[in-house]
C-alpha cells in the first residue's frame, strides 16, 4: 500500500499525523479523559450524591456485590439476549434491503427515503408510538386477527415484552444501517461485476466474491457499532417498560440507570458501567478478530 | 429478458411490502397529531384539529428552542465532517506511535454509557464555566467517535494508487487530504452528515443535563417538556412535536441521499 | 469579508450565558410546571421586594429527579426546589434539606399534607400542591349490564361482580383497568385497598409488616379482580377508558380536563375507592403530591421562605389546579372556590382525600416501593402470595442491613479524617484524590494495553 513513492520525511510527517489527529486529541484530553477516569474512581468508592463531599474507598466491594446481585444477572442475560437477537437480524436484513433496493429499477429512490423514515425520529417518540401499537387493542392486533391469529398484550406479558422491544429496535435501525450499505455498495467498481459476467458468474458467485468483500469493512464497521449500541439499549426500555414486567425487560444500562438515580449507588452503578464496557470490548475484540480473520481469507480465495 | 422483468415485479412487490410496514407507524404518528378521539372509534377514525399543531408551534419559547437547535447543529456538523476526515485519514493512512490504543479510545467513548458519565461531565463543564451555555452542547461533540470509525473504515477501503500518484506530482499531505480524499469520501460523508444531523437533533440527556435555563434549551427537551404530564404523556402534542422536529432531518437526508448513491459513481474511482 | 466577522461575533455572543443582571439577592427556583403558571408569581413578588431575583427553570417530569441527583452530587443544587412528596423521606433523612421549622410551623392549620414534610418532629418544607386517586366508571356500561349508573361500587364485592358483568374482551369491552407492565406505579393502586383493609407497610418500631395478612387479603382480592381487567400502561388504560372500553379504572383528576375535550360523547362518572365490606374497613386511596424545599445551600433562607410562601397561596396555586387538574391546592382554603363547589366529581377528590393516605416518610422508601411493587407485580404474574411476601420481607432486612452499613459509613467519615476515607471537597481533590486517580489511570491504561497486545498477538498469529 505505501509505496515507494511516499517522499514525505518522517520529521514532517509526524508534524502532519500530530495536526491530523488533533482535534481527537484535544476533544478527548478536555471533554472525555476526565468523565472517564471519575467514573472509574467512583466504581471502587461508595458515593452517596447526598454526601458529595465524602466518598469513602471500597476495593473491590461493588465488583464483588454483581455476583449476589440477582437483577445485575438477569439483566445481564436480557442484554445478552437482545444483543444475540438483534444484531445480526438488523445487519442481515439491512444487507437484504440495501441489495433489494440497489437492484429494483423502478423507484428505487422512494424505496431507499422510507426505509431510513423510521431512523429520524428519535427512539424516543418511536417507543411511544409502538407502546400503542403493542397495546392489547392496538394495530399489531388488528393485523394478527385478520389472518386469525390471537392477539397479544405484547408489553405486558412476560414473555413477549423483550421480543416486543426487540422488533422495535430491528425496525427502527434497519433503514439507517441499510443506507450505510448502500454507500458501500455504490462504491464497488462496476468493472469487477462486468468481468465476472464475462467469466460467466452465477448472480450469487458475483455476490459472494465481489460485493460481499468488496463491502467487508462496512460489515466490521456496522456490526462493531450495532452490537456495542445494543448493548447499551435503553430509551427504548425506559420508554417501554421501566425493565418489566417482572424485570423481564431490565437491561444493563436501564439497571445502572436505577442505581444510580432512583436508589442513588453511584459507585455500585459506576461499577456496573465499567462491567459493562469490558464486556463491550471483549465482545468487539472478539467480533473483529473473527470479522478480520474472514477478510482476510475471503481476501485470499478471491 | 422476460426472466429479468418478472425478477424485477416480485422485487418491488416484496418492496412495496416492506415498505407499508415501515410506513404504518409513520402514518399513525400523523395521524394522531391532526385527529382527535371519540369514544368507542378505533384507530384512523378521529375529528380532523390543528390544535397540537398549534399548541406546539404556538409555545413562547418554540422559536428560541428551534434556534438553538439550529445552531448547536450547524456548528457540530461542520465541525465533524473536517475533523472526522482529517483524524479518519490519519487512523486509516498513517502508522504513529500509539495508534491501536489512540483507536480504541475512540471505541472506549462510544462504549462507556453516558449515563455513567452525566454526573462528571456537568462537572467538568461547570469548572470550566460552560455549564448552562450553548458550549457545553458543542464542543464536547464536535468530534464524535461513530464518525472517526466510520471515516478510518471508509478511507481504509478506498484505493491507495491515487494518493500516491499526487504524491507522485508533488502534492503535500494537506494537499492529498482536501483534493484526493475528501471528493473521494463523498458517500462516506454524507452518510456522517445524516448521522451527526439526527443523532444531534435528537440528543435529550446531555442537553438536558447541561443546561438549565429556557434561553439555552434545544427542541428535545423543549418537547419532553410540554408532552410529559406527572402522570400522562399527550399523546397529540407529542406527535405534532415529533412530526414537527423530523422535518429539518427529512430535508438533510433529502439533499445529501443523492451524494451517497451518486458521489461514488461520478468520482474518480472509475479510472 | 468583515460581515462575515461581525455575523461570526454575533453568533458567538448568543452562546455567552445570559447576562447576570445585578440583583442582591437571587434564587433559582426549580419546578415542573409551565412556566406560564410560575413567571407571573415571581414577577408580582420581584415587584414587591425589590432587589430579589427569582430564576425560574423548569425541569421535565420524566427526568426531573435526575436531574436533581446530578446537580445535588455536582453541588449545584437549586435554591428552592419542588419534590415529589415520596421522595421526601429520603431527602430528608439524608439532610439534603433545610429545617424550615420556624419559617412555615404557623401555617399548619390553614395547609394539608404536612407528614411527609416532617421527620422527627421537624419541618422540611412547604405543601404545594395535592392529590388522590379515585375509582371511574363507565355509566353507559354500566346501564348496559343491568347495573345503577349513578351509583358506583361501594365494596370489594361489588367491584368484582360491576367487573365480572361488564368484562367482554370478545366486545372489546373490559371489566376493569389495571396496570401493568409498569411496576414502578403498582404501589398506588394496590396499596389502597390494603390500608383500606387496615393493612400497613412499617409499623411504629419501625419493623417491616408488609406480609401481614391483611394484606395477603388485600392481594388475593386484587389477583381476583384481575380475571376481569384489561391489563396495561396508566396512559393506555386512561385511553382506552376515554374509547369506552373499560366498566372502571383507578385514576387520577388529569383526566377531567381532558376527557370533555377528547371525548365530549364519554358518559363516566367517579366515586370513592370501594371499602373491604359495607362493615368493614374504609374507603381509602394514595394521597401524595408536590412539596417545595430549600436545599441546605440555598443562599437566602428568609427570601426563598417568603417566596415559598407567597408561591402556595390559594390564588397563586388555583391557576395550576384549573388548567392541568393533575394536583389540588395544599391550602385548605381553596375548597371554597366556585371551581370545587359547583363540580360534585371533583368533589369526590376533595372527599376522598380526607380519608386518603400517604405513604409512610421513611429514609427507606424508594427501596420499599420496589418491594412492594416487586411483590405485587410477581403475584399478578402468578407466583404464589406466600412466596413473594417472604421474598419482600427477607429483601427488605437486606436493603435495611446495607442502610446501617451505609449510614456507619458516613458517621465514620464525617467524625474522623483517618483511614482510607477520602474527602474531596467540591472546589478541589485532595492528594489523596490524586493518587487514586493515577491509581485509576494506571489501571485503565493497562487493562487497554493488555487487550490491545493479546489483540495483537492473535492477529500476527493467524
């Protein structure tokens, strides 16, 4: 990739990288570094907002209380469940109907804007929208006895309300990650296609090895922002269920977000967060260790 | 050819399928904002009003809300789509010291939940005399890691033959930046615009936490304000808000959408 | 090119915070409410003392109480501030808030719900505004399934069999709302009919009696009631009431304002919470509402008092209670008003919060709601009453053991400085606060490298 035409000397060079990543440098130093390393502090103490001023060193304490903490658990597994469930439906089906879309030849355009509709509202009026929608009389009902099937109290029965908030979110996300791969698709070189053709590839041949790793890195890119946004779910479940019915629906953040301010545990809370996020970056590390490997192999037959 | 056609009409019924189910809570959401309820009428049946209409337009503060949130908008939009270039390329082009880890903090920022870090950053905006102005809603933003990820893929998937030709020409790094990467990231920015434009224009916690006073406050908080009873949501007021609010996104995506599909195709990447 | 300065300049001066006009003294005021209701107080009391500024900020209900968490634990709590009155307890056994004893005790006889402003005998602030639940019903269902439509159900047993004759789910017709898949709200419609029972959550040494079994009476009549209910969300059971599809909902005096808007057609009437039996137990709801406090930083106590004062007269409160109809006036005096005494339903409120009760103030009570809110919600999804009552008694002796931890912990560190106990004062750290940061750093810093290196190691391996 760097060729030997790269003249640019390493003195100058460093100076560019420095200008370049500057601003990400700075935002970071000024607005992150120091939320971050509080928080973190703030998971080995015990911090009553009450007492601000006195907040007391406790080790290990909030690491240790996850384990008997049987919400923490099952709200662990909620999560685990919604992310297993969603990410890959939502990047499946956004691949689907970015295709499905970039080959129809009649409107094509109307298509593509009411896919990403439901992406600009925030999630927030979403939920509210489909809180009716699921309710016993609602639409989603209405639907179902038309084909005679039975209907639902989808939010109020517990074992619907997490696949309830779970649809919700696959359809609220489809149509923006849809349009990432369309952007991604446009920029595979028509050329690649047409040779293929020549060569007599079947229509999935062509997808299988040129587009799909043509597209790789926006696959990575989408599947490593899609699952790390699902494992932070929350206005939908705030909206929705505050984590019931019976704490079918209590997510990790929905639970880190009680601690800290209804029950006001800000260390336990902060402690939870940190849980999370190293389970964030396992999850990642591991997605894109597999996701790299297949790149790379897909990269070799090809 | 026939083959081809008949491929082309189950295509667009299976589309036009979809679609209607991605439609039908738009249209409920309409609809509830211009109808009001009689009882024992079900959905779609209704009296036609304006009056959430006029409730949500016709509150004193909506022209300040919809100001300030313009403005924190247009700054944190032109902000990111040159920095996130910039720092994207330098990820995805350069090798630095440090470089994996300076990437995983910008994945750090977007995995740690902001709920974690509300207590600290009215903190830190406080000591730094920014609590409660618009500043706190832009600077914090004006690099967001989502856009950096996205920028570093993108430029990483883009053909490197072209940079080095200019390099070839004499041009320097600033240079190859603005002329080679940037026309060719079109898609890739305006996919960044769309995003920072709804993922801005919706932001609730951080706004709210923020700040405190009317004059500062965005249209988020405006409308969670004047929607949300102590014990019942109006329905109405906050639909007509929602349908109100989304038109500005509508008409970003609307203008950048044809840079996404057509940006590439038109680009240089054909040579 | 100098237009484009000027307008840059300009854009930058709107960001500047409002400019601080010089005043002697001024107090910011947190609240909900429009601020419609709240600027023309303040203006009239700016204009009667002159050199006091009152800020108004109104604050969402959805996220009001973190907001305060996060300005209380930044230190930059609000001057005066309205609270819910369930959260009082909590507030005040932490000694968030100022004693106001001296500076309100003389208006005890003019003002109501004065309990969950009080805690040992002290007073913490000012009754704002107040309100109950009463029982809706349907008059047109209930003339369609043979039963009196202007008379409501007066006991349990009456409730059941109104619920049994109306409810045709086939019609899209319910006997009776009752919420659900909201177990932050259950307290307040379950509670009702176990204090009407005589059942209690606390009792006076401060021991838990939740599993009493007036109250495992009260929870087995619910769990009947239940057969005929259309379960859901408060403002889904307030809508499908509106549509007239349920024979009764508990609910609140919101929906008068705006039921005859929404819903001219609507023929309901309301009534008082029904009674265990016509000789036994009372009629009884959830009484609760909004309380005014100073913070303990407030910065002009006698100011912000007659602020507060001046705030929750009758006819500074009235035009809130008028427009929204969500709260009453905490002042006696505004029951005299035409607007009360020409509407026989409101006055169902007025009777029903005489009788009504709040839940106790108790430095535990965020922690009880859950429970008992656990409790209920757990039954109504069918595990057995025994269970879940011995659940909600042994989880309560475990927050309660966690409290005095807690509460030693504080007494520690506010009496001596030795030990690991770090004290960071809101205008700096101390050395310690240092250390434990590089401590925090460090950690963070190695884990990522850690992760960063086995990630690198793979990767060269594959």
């Amino acid at each position: 990739m760097i060729g030997k035409t790269r003249r640019v000397g390493p003195i100058e060079k460093s100076q560019q990288v420095l200008l370049f990543l500057s601003p990400w440098l700075i935002t970071f130093a000024v607005f992150w570094l120091y939320p971050l390393i509080f928080s973190l502090i703030l998971s080995f103490c015990d911090y009553d907002v009450f007492h601000p001023a006195l907040f007391s060193f406790a080790g290990f304490k909030n690491y240790l209380r996850l384990f008997s903490d049987r919400d923490f658990i099952q709200s662990f597994f909620n999560t685990l469940i919604f992310v297993i469930g969603t990410t890959p439906v939502t990047t499946l089906l956004a691949l689907t109907l970015a295709l499905m879309v970039n080959s129809v030849t009649r409107g094509s355009e109307v298509f593509r804007s009411i896919f990403f509709l439901p992406s600009i509202i925030s999630i927030v009026v979403t939920a509210t929208i489909f809180k009716s929608l699921y309710s016993p009389v609602g639409a989603l009902n209405s639907l179902l006895a038309i084909f005679g099937l039975p209907g639902h109290a989808w939010l109020v029965e517990k074992n619907l309300a997490l696949p309830a908030i779970m649809l919700m979110n696959i359809w609220a996300y489809t149509g923006y990650y849809m349009v990432l791969y369309l952007a991604a698709l446009k920029a595979v070189p028509r050329q690649l296609y047409e040779a293929a053709e020549v060569d007599g590839a079947s229509d999935w041949q062509q997808f299988r090895y040129i587009t799909l790793p043509q597209i790789h890195y926006m696959t990575i890119f989408i599947l490593t922002v899609n699952t790390i946004r699902s494992w932070q779910v929350f206005p939908e479940v705030f909206t929705l269920t505050r984590g019931g019915p019976v704490g079918s629906t209590n997510t990790l953040v929905h639970h880190l977000y009680e601690t800290a301010f209804r029950y006001h545990e800000m260390g336990y809370s902060s402690a939870i967060s940190y849980v999370l996020l190293a389970i964030i970056m396992i999850f990642s590390l591991l997605q894109m260790y597999v996701l790299q490997g297949i790149g790379r192999k897909k990269g070799k037959r090809q | 050819m026939k083959q081809h056609s008949s491929r082309q009409k189950g295509l667009f019924a299976i589309l036009t399928a979809l679609a209607l189910s991605y439609l039908y809570p738009w249209l409920y959401m309409l609809m509830r904002s211009f109808m009001r309820h009689e009882p024992g009428q079900s959905d779609g049946q209704g009296l036609f009003t304006l009056d959430f209409y006029r409730l949500v337009l016709g509150n004193a503060g909506f022209p300040t809300y919809l100001f300030n949130s313009f403005l924190v908008l247009t700054v944190v939009l032109v902000a990111n789509v040159v920095f996130s270039v910039m720092v994207g390329y330098a990820f995805a082009r350069y090798k630095f010291p440090f470089k994996n880890f300076l990437f995983w903090m910008v994945l750090v920022t977007l995995m740690v939940p902001k709920q974690t870090l509300m207590i600290p950053l009215l903190d830190l905006m406080v000591r730094l005399g920014m609590h409660n102005t618009l500043w706190a809603l832009i600077l914090p933003f004006c690099v967001d890691g989502f856009n950096l990820f996205l920028m570093k893929q993108y430029i990483q998937g883009l053909p490197a033959d072209l940079e080095d030709a200019a390099r070839t020409d004499g041009a320097g790094e600033i240079g190859i930046l603005w002329h080679v990467i940037a026309p060719l990231s079109r898609p890739a920015i305006a996919v960044l615009i769309i995003n920072t434009a709804i993922i801005n224009w919706n932001s609730f916690l951080f706004p709210l936490i923020l700040t405190d006073s009317a004059s500062v406050r965005t249209l988020p908080v405006a409308l969670a304000m004047f929607s949300q009873g102590p014990y019942a949501t109006d329905w109405g007021a906050l639909m007509a808000g929602a349908a109100v609010s989304s038109l500005p996104i509508i008409a970003i995506f609307w203008l950048f959408q044809k840079e996404i599909i057509e940006g590439i195709t038109s680009g240089a990447l054909k040579d | 090119m100098y237009k484009t300065v000027i307008k840059s300049i300009l854009l930058l001066l709107l960001l500047v915070p409002a400019l601080v006009q010089g005043a002697d003294v001024e107090l910011t005021f947190w609240n909900f409410w429009d601020p419609k209701f709240i600027l023309p107080v303040i203006k009239q009391f700016e204009k009667d003392n002159p050199g006091v500024k009152i800020n108004n900020e109104q604050v969402s209900w959805g996220n009001g109480l973190d907001k305060i968490v996060v300005a209380m634990a930044n230190g930059r709590a609000p001057d005066i501030c309205e609270l819910g009155s369930t959260w009082m307890g909590k507030f005040m056994a932490e000694g968030a808030l100022l004693d106001v004893t001296d500076k309100f005790c003389d208006l005890k006889p003019d003002y109501m719900m004065w309990e969950p402003a009080t805690m040992n005998g002290r007073l913490y602030g000012m009754p704002w505004l107040a309100g109950t639940r009463v029982m809706f019903y349907n008059r047109t269902l209930f003339k369609n399934a043979g039963l009196d439509p202007d008379h409501g159900p007066e006991t349990w047993a009456e409730l059941l069999e109104a619920a049994r004759l109306i409810h045709n789910p086939e019609k899209g017709l319910y006997g009776f709302g009752m919420n659900a898949g909201e177990g932050h709200i259950l307290y307040k419609k379950f509670m009702p009919f176990a204090w009407g029972n005589g059942g209690k959550i606390i009792d006076e040494n401060d021991a838990m009696v939740f599993d009493s079994p007036l109250n495992r009476e009260a929870l087995d009549f619910y769990l009947r009631l239940k057969e005929f209910s259309y379960c859901e969300k408060q403002d889904l059971l307030d809508e499908a009431f509106k549509r007239g599809r349920l024979g009764l909902a508990i609910s609140g005096s919101w929906n008068f304002a705006r039921y005859p808007i929404d819903a001219p057609e609507l023929d309901f009437g309301v009534t008082l919470m029904p009674k265990p039996a016509k000789d036994k137990g009372f009629s009884t709801s959830f009484f609760g509402g909004e309380i005014l406090v100073l913070f303990k930083s407030c910065k002009d106590p006698d100011v912000a008092a007659r602020f507060v004062r001046f705030l929750t007269t009758v006819e500074n409160t009235l035009p809130i209670t008028r427009e929204a109809l969500v709260s009453f006036p905490a002042h006696k005096g505004a029951y005299k008003d035409a607007m009360f005494t020409n509407d026989p339903r409101l006055n169902v409120f007025v009777e029903q919060m005489k009788t009504a009760v709040h839940p106790p103030v108790h430095r535990l009570w965020i922690e009880l709601e859950k429970i008992i809110n656990n409790t209920v919600e757990r039954a109504m999804y069918g595990e057995s009453p025994d269970v879940v009552f011995a659940d909600a008694k042994r989880e309560f002796a475990r927050v309660a053991q966690r409290d005095s931890n807690g509460a030693a912990a504080v007494a520690n560190a506010s009496g001596s400085a030795a030990g690991a106990v770090v004290s960071a004062g809101q205008n700096g750290g101390s050395s310690q606060v240092l250390l434990l940061t590089l401590i925090g750093v460090g950690t963070l810093l190695n884990a990522i490298l850690l992760l960063f290196l086995i990630y690198e190691v793979k990767k060269n391996a594959s």
